[in-house]
C-alpha cells in the first residue's frame, strides 16, 4: 500500500504575454491560443464569470506508485478508479492507500501508446454498478481499440474483481498499422447513449473512409446496438455507428452543461484543437490548423477556412499543448472557474482553461505542473485531481493557493 506523500508545492501562472514555442518559460504562460470562428450555440451558456486566480497548490496523494497512469474516476463513496497503461485497474483512497490490481482486467496490448485507457462509470452505477473499460485489444494482426462493460465488486479489504464482462464495440477493420493514435476516450450523453473517440492509428487517409472507424467518434446504446437516428444508418458501406468523421487523435471527451458535446484531440506539427462535436466531417486530414512535421517537408496543411463544408475547431493551439483528458469545471471551490473546461496537458506541462461562450471558445488560463499531465477530474468537494504521464508517476490533488 502506498501512503499519501507530504510534500506540498505551490504554483501559480506566471505572465501573460505570447512567447515563442522555444522559450523556456512557455508552459506556464498564456499564449491565449488561435480561435476559430463557430456557429453560435442553439443553447448558449450563461454570461461568464470572472476568470478568476490560476494560483494552485500541489499536494501529491501517492508517490511515484502509479505505472504509466491513463485515467481517473471518483466513485460514489470517493475513492478512485485509476487505469494503468500495463493492464492494470488500481481502487485509490483519497489518503493515498493504492490497492492491489482489480481482477477480471482484459488483456490488453501494453506498446507505444496502447494499454489499458479509459474507465467511467455507468450512468447507472449506482444500482447496476457496471463499469466501462476502452482499451488496446491484442490481435494477430495488431492490436485495436475495445470498449468493455464489466461489474465492478468492492471488497470489504480494499480490493476489488470484475464481473460479467462483455465487449460492446470493437474498432473496424481489426488490427492496426501502428499502436498509436488510440483515442479511447469514453462519455455519455444526457439520454445515456455512449460516446467513444477512436483515432486513426497514423492512418490518416482512413478518417475521411466512412467504410472504417479510424478516425472517428462512435454512438451506441449502451447494449452495444446502433441508435436508429446515427447519421450513417441505412447508408451503403458506411459503419452505422459513426457520429463524427475527420479526427486525428481525441484525447478528451466531454458532455458540457449545456448538453453539447466537447472534444479535444491532437493535431500534427501545431493545430491541437478544442471542438464542438456534431455529426459532421471535422476535416482531418485534408485540412488542419497545423503542419506537417518536419520529416515530411512542414508545409502546412489547408486550413479549415479554405473549406466550409468542413468544422473549424472552436480554439487550436500552436505551439501544441497536446490536450489529454478534460473536464467541465462545475465546483465552487476554484472561484471564477465554473463552467471553464480544463484539459491536461501533455507536452505543454499544464492545466488549460478555456472558457466557452456563445460563439467562441477561448484560452483564460494556464496552471504550470510538475509534469505531464494525462488525465484531470473533478472531485466532489471541488478540487481537481490529475495523474502524471510517465512510467513512475504520481496521483495530485490541486486546490486554489
């Protein structure tokens, strides 16, 4: 069992000015990011509050206990769920006590970028406590994205099993070229259909195939059936549960307040982006905001503007903070945040918040962290929680300093 670490770090934002991608300070200064045009809400969220202070204090909860940590989610009784990318479901109390590995786990194919990823909680945990696992599938011919349903049993010491398990969707065609570019973010709408991000493996040209579900962002009933109202059923040699074409690599996924659909992904060399989901061709990869990377000549890629037909992403970034997961802020405990989403970065070594109103969305701040950050959560009394990206790596409560 790994107790709760001592040592307690304050960190606070730092500047506000634009810097270049090669200044050493740019993680902890808000460049403010590119904002795209948008088509305004049909249900516009209220007028905003006050941005509020980006001074956090760092406490670490665990030590360096966590192996290469995916994702996080609080449950009922307010311990944690925590995947680990080499198979393994971790159960967290919030004094730092780690358990041993949950059983019933899936194998799962633990190379480059795959693993174990996502887990969230059923929308009706509570009475059924189910559980939903997207992860890297092993395969002959590669390894491919998986979404799980399994029952989660709690023991009395601490440790927990998984039950009745069962594959609800597995990505198409099986086996990719490259375990990259995963996706496997998972959330549910308001009704309770399930949502799932699905990248395109480095596989670019397939986002753009509705013939496949690289690239792409799936709806199904949570029985593993495709809703009737999907906007490829019925159509010829189209994957019915396809929502969303023309993604990279989706990292975040979030139903906001307002009932829409947020998404973050990854872009290429620049253009990471923030989007509102519909069921519509996000472009990828024949436009981006970003380039192509070096190797490949940098030029850049069109821009979304060249092409209406296309979605513009509310807000991209260059310099990249390559987004992981996010959230919507809804607590009262961070003052002036409610309502702003905030993603973990990655290579950017940051908390970003990025308010939404109305017809845009825009960076308003950026909370420097001691190193990359996966995955965020919100806990019940309003903190935030993040898992560090790296081998050895630690779970972090952050509060307001």
């Amino acid at each position: 069992m790994a107790g709760a670490c001592a040592s307690v770090t304050a960190l606070a934002l730092v500047g506000t000015g634009s810097l270049r991608a090669d200044d050493p300070r740019h993680i902890v200064v808000v460049p403010g990011g590119r904002v795209a045009p948008a088509a305004a809400p049909s249900k516009p969220l209220p007028a905003a509050a006050p941005v509020g202070s980006n001074a956090v204090t760092i406490t670490p909860v665990t030590g360096y206990v966590l192996e290469n940590p995916w994702a996080l989610v609080f449950l009922p009784d307010g311990r944690l769920l925590v995947t680990e990318r080499p198979g393994r479901l971790r159960i967290v109390t919030q004094a730092g006590q780690v358990s041993a590995a949950v059983a019933g786990v899936p194998a799962v194919s633990f190379k480059s970028q795959g693993g174990l990823l996502d887990v969230a909680l059923d929308p009706d945990f509570v009475t059924n406590r189910h559980i939903w696992l997207s992860y890297a599938e092993p395969g002959s011919s590669g390894a491919s994205l998986a979404v799980m349903r399994a029952t989660l049993t709690l023991a009395a010491d601490g440790n927990g099993r998984l039950d009745d398990q069962q594959v609800i969707w597995r990505q198409m065609p099986r086996g990719a070229a490259t375990e990259a570019h995963f996706g496997g973010r998972i959330a549910f709408s308001p009704d309770g259909k399930l949502f799932v991000t699905a990248g395109e493996h480095q596989q670019e040209a397939m986002a753009q195939s509705l013939a496949n579900t690289f690239g792409k962002i799936i709806r199904l009933n949570r029985d593993g059936s495709v809703p009737a109202d999907n906007p490829y059923v019925g159509r010829r040699k189209a994957m019915p549960e396809i929502w969303s074409i023309g993604h990279r690599n989706p990292y975040g996924l979030v139903f906001g307040l307002n009932g829409r659909l947020y998404e973050s992904e990854m872009g290429p060399a620049g253009g990471d982006e923030f989007n509102l989901i519909r069921a519509r061709n996000f472009g990828w990869p024949l436009m981006s905001e970003g380039d192509r990377y070096s190797s490949e000549g940098g030029a850049p890629y069109p821009r979304h503007s060249t092409d209406p037909s296309k979605i513009a992403p509310l807000l991209s970034w260059t310099p990249v903070i390559a987004p992981g997961g996010m959230i919507q802020y809804t607590g009262r405990l961070f003052r002036g945040w409610n309502r702003d989403f905030v993603l973990a970065g990655l290579a950017s070594k940051a908390l970003i918040r990025v308010r939404v109103t109305q017809t845009r969305a825009t960076e308003i701040g950026r909370v420097a962290m001691p190193a990359r950050i996966r995955e965020v959560e919100q806990a019940p009394d309003g903190s935030l929680w993040v898992v560090e990206d790296q081998r050895k790596a630690r779970l972090i409560r952050v509060t307001p300093g």
